[in-house]
C-alpha cells in the first residue's frame, strides 16, 4: 500500500542491533535519526555504518538525520539523585553550587541568572515543575515553588515565554557537526535555532565539513523557541525544512498554544517549498505498551492531514519496548489518513507564479496527472528540485522520482508522496524512457496500457534542467 507521509525514527538501545533495525526498515522507516545529545562520536558512526546496512538488506535508501543537542540548559546533580518539592517550598537554583540538596541546585547554563527577572516561571523536568522567581542575588536565582514533583539530575530548564540567551550552536554542536559529515548524514537539525543567521551559521559549518567529502546537508530548524515563532519565515527561508519540536516549545508557550501553531508552521512550510517535520510524543504510549492510545492515533492522523511530510518516533524506537511495532502502528494510521484527504490542485494554483521552466513544468504534471487520472507520475531528476516541487501539493497520485545519484535518493525519503527508484545514468532519451518503463513495470507500481506523466530534462543528465512533459501509456 502506497504511504505519503513518511516516518523518521530515532534510533538507541532499544534498536541498536542490525536485526531490529532492518526490522524497523521494512516496516517503513524512511529516515533516521541518531540523536547527538547521547553517545559519542564513534557511536554516531557506528551506527550510521549500520543504517547503511540494514537499508541495502532492505533493497532502498534510507536518510540519515543528525540532530544536534543544541544548549541543552538543565539542572546539576543532587547528593543523592533527587528532591522532592512541595507547593510552597523555597528553592534557589545557583550557578556556583558543585552538588545539589534540598535547598538548591547548580546550573550548567551559567548565564541564567542574567536572563531572568522577578515573577519570571521557570518549567522544570518538560514543565512538571514550575518555579516563580523572588529575586536574583549574585549565581543565585531564589525562586518559590509553584508546582511541585521530583525533580532528579540533569532535568532541563526553560523560561515561559522563552527570552535565554544561549546561543543555537555551542562548541559540542560544531565538534558533531564534523562527524556528522564524516559519514555524510543526509541532514542536520539545529536544534533552538532563534532566527535565520543560527541556520546560516550551521550550514556554512556543515558546508565547510563537508567539503572534502564533496557534501552539502539539508538544514532543518528545529521549532521549539518562542522567539523563533514571529521570525519563522526567515528561518524557513535559511533551511531546507523545519521540525515542529512540540516538546520545548509548548514548555515555552504553552500546551493550549501548540496545535494552532503546528497547523501554521506545516501550511508555511509548504508554501515556501520546504519539508516540515511533526516530531514528540506521537506514539508515546507505545514505550511500554504495544499499541497506541486512541488519542495518539488522532494526533498522527491529524499531522498527516495538516499536510506534515513527515511524522517522528522518538523514545518510542529509541528505548521503548516495542519500536518496530511502533513503525508499523504509525505506518497503518498515515495511510488510513490519507484515504480521507481532499485535493484542490485548481484552488492550490490560483494564486502561483511560476517563475521557471522546471517549476512550471513540475506544476503542469500535477494539472495533467489529477485530471487525466493517470496511474503514477515519473520524474526522472538529478537534483530532486522536480520531486520537491510536486510534493508540496497532495494529488492522489503517487510520485517516483528515478534518479541515478543515491544522494538524491536519500534526500528525497523526506518528501511527503516521493518514493525513489535508480536509474541509470544516460544521455539517450528513447533508452531512458525505456528504461523507467521497466522499472515501474518490474516493481509493479504499472501495468501495460497504464497512462503516466513523465518529467525529464533535455539535455539528458543536466541538474535542474526539467523542461519536458510526456503522457505516456506504458507498452507503447
């Protein structure tokens, strides 16, 4: 059953293993994500090498995601682990103290107490614990517990309303950065990116890593800053995509203000011809439980209906105890979404200039596809430029982008209703067609005297020469 939507996993303990991995594959992983915020270098790289094979196990690519810690502002450690704080209870958080106690804890952002004020909450631990600041004396932030809960090492901190001066990229991000392109990972997410120049900054890092490896990342933002919110455009404008971080960044505005905000981010993204991403706690019952909660079912679905590229698994696969029933969980609620989406190609156009050839030529094919009710529509594409800008309009008509670079065929595992086949490389248009012809026909996604539009570019083997459309029936 053809899927659209596709789903990034993270991968840790609990799919560690090239067996579980490829398992997680052939339910439908499409892209990877290996978290730097834990493990080591060798880890990352490790682990990459092994992406690698279980997708060749698998017979396609898989993406690669790199998603960089960021400053992660959190709590130090406590003499014995953890606290108890009651509603009331006076509690100073203080940028000197070495060990924790009842009475206070350390800080590794030291600048905390130069970014908050008096009446300034303070969300521990994802907002379980809430704290109000009294005053701000020296390394001291005294504070008065609002909302109590255990409160263990490292938990992390953020300010309501945002405001932390901490900067996107700190000098661990730009170490893993380097790593990353080592093994060419196919994107990096910048995590608490607050305006366009952190994106520009870590793609001209990565750009520069990458340089020996004669590779360029795509750049997805990740959301969760509630400055980053009025600047979105410009931060979309410097990526390649944006992932809605609903962790963080509901900590910073709110729960209640999240999924109006997911709704927007998706709808920009699109019309600014760029991936979005729905990421945290999607599925998030299903670390101990082997199916999900009714609620976790509707908030995929409704991801998908917002037009998200893709959805994503985060401890769900990581270290929950069923991470490949998890993909196929997620896998069965996109496609039954999808079933139910409407398509307005006409109203999607009216108000579109097109102001190349390869991009008209990429709209034109969904005009023909959508109206003809043709069987599939081939791009075949160096760049996937073509793809990308078919992918963000839903058609019911499945998109294969054939391509004969590998890199392209992973960066496309992103684009919601791509899927990728390889192509040979060639300069002879009528051996090309012929070719496709065969593939789609051997896969079985045709049959003969199936109509297909077909994109291409002429000459054969220019990147972003897209500037012909043909309706071909297949065996003809």
């Amino acid at each position: 059953m053809h899927r659209a939507t596709k789903i990034v996993s993270t991968i840790g303990p609990a799919s560690n293993d090239i067996e579980t991995l490829t398992r997680m594959i052939a339910a439908g992983v499409n892209v990877v994500r290996l978290n730097f915020s834990h493990g080591k270098a060798q880890d990352h790289i490790d682990r990459a090498n092994m992406v690698r094979e279980a997708a060749a196990r698998c017979g396609r690519e898989v993406a690669i995601m790199a998603d960089m810690q960021g400053p992660k502002i959190r709590v130090g450690k406590f003499e014995n682990g953890k606290i108890q704080l009651n509603t009331g209870d006076k509690f100073i958080l203080d940028a000197n103290c070495e060990l924790g106690n009842q009475d206070k804890v350390g800080l590794d952002y030291k600048e905390l107490p130069n970014d908050v004020r008096p009446d300034d909450l303070l969300l521990l631990n994802d907002g379980l614990i809430v704290l109000i600041v009294e005053k701000v004396v020296g390394s001291e932030i005294h504070t008065r517990v609002k909302i109590g809960g255990e409160l263990s090492n490292n938990k992390g901190i953020n300010r309501q309303g945002g405001g932390l001066t901490a900067p996107a990229l700190t000098a661990k991000d730009m170490e893993d950065i380097k790593t990353a392109m080592s093994f060419q990972a196919d994107y990096l997410a910048i995590s608490f990116p607050k305006n366009a120049a952190d994106m520009i900054m870590a793609r001209q890092l990565a750009n520069i890593a990458g340089e020996k490896y004669k590779h360029r990342p795509q750049m997805i933002a990740k959301i969760e800053r509630a400055e980053a919110i009025p600047v979105l455009q410009e931060i979309l404008d410097a990526s390649d995509g944006i992932m809605v971080a609903r962790g963080d960044l509901a900590v910073e505005v709110g729960n209640a203000a999240v999924p109006a905000l997911q709704k927007r981010m998706i709808k920009m993204a699109r019309a600014s011809n760029k991936v979005a991403i729905t990421a945290t706690q999607m599925m998030e019952s299903m670390i101990v439980n082997a199916v999900p909660t009714r609620a976790e079912v509707s908030d995929v679905a409704n991801a998908v209906l917002d037009g998200t590229d893709a959805v994503m698994t985060s401890a769900e696969t990581a270290s929950g105890k069923y991470p490949i029933e998890t993909v196929e969980a997620m896998s069965a609620i996109c496609i039954e979404a999808e079933k139910s989406e409407s398509y307005r190609l006409e109203t999607d156009f009216l108000n579109v200039m097109f102001s190349r050839i390869d991009q008209t030529i990429a709209y034109g094919a969904l005009f023909t596809a959508h109206h003809l009710k043709v069987k599939a529509i081939a791009a075949l594409t160096e760049s996937g430029s073509t793809p990308l800008w078919m992918s963000r309009h839903n058609i019911d008509v499945p998109i294969y982008a054939l391509t004969p670079s590998e890199l392209t065929q992973r960066k496309l595992q992103l684009y919601r209703n791509v899927s990728t086949l390889h192509l040979a490389e060639s300069t002879d248009r009528d051996a090309v067609m012929m070719e496709a012809q065969r593939i789609l026909l051997e896969k079985g996604l045709v049959k003969k005297g199936d109509m297909v539009v077909v994109t291409w570019g002429e000459p054969m083997g220019q990147t972003g020469g897209t500037n012909a459309l043909k309706i071909m029936k297949i065996g003809e």
